[in-house]
C-alpha cells in the first residue's frame, strides 16, 4: 500500500496522482456515478490531469481520495470528503 490516508479492512484511501486521470474519467463519464459528482457533460483522461493538478489547494470545498483495494493497491473509485 501506497500513501495510505486511511484504511479499512478491504479498502484504502490515498491522495489523487496525476496517474488516476482514468479513474477519474470514468467515474465522472458513468451514468450511475457522475450525478454524484454534479456533472452533466462528458470529460476526457486529459481534462482530468489537468483538474487533479488543482486538488488539494488551501480553501477547497472538499477533499478528493482514491478508493484502493487494499489486497492489490489498485485503484477502485473516488471519494470526496
């Protein structure tokens, strides 16, 4: 596991990297999932990197994680807190 924030027995959290573009693409493009994410219009891998390099800045609303499986270290899903 790798820059665990938070952990559970089958899961962990750790800090969004420019390398979860994807994740974060296809959560925000899934149909079930993007309502959650307050978003009506589609996003691309690139649009993506570009939005994780403004994560995590004094002030912001919430906090984004990546949710890992922990057997693995892949990354599942994101959650923001």
């Amino acid at each position: 596991m790798q820059n665990v924030f938070m952990a559970g027995e089958t899961i962990f959290l750790r800090a969004v990297e420019p390398e979860d573009a994807p994740i974060l693409a296809a959560c925000n493009n899934h149909p079930e999932v993007r309502v959650s994410f307050f978003t009506h219009t589609p996003t691309s891998v690139a649009v993506q990197r570009k939005r994780i390099e403004t994560f995590y800045q004094p002030g912001a609303d919430y906090i984004p994680f990546v949710v890992c499986a922990k057997d693995t270290g892949e990354g599942l899903s994101l959650i923001h807190i």
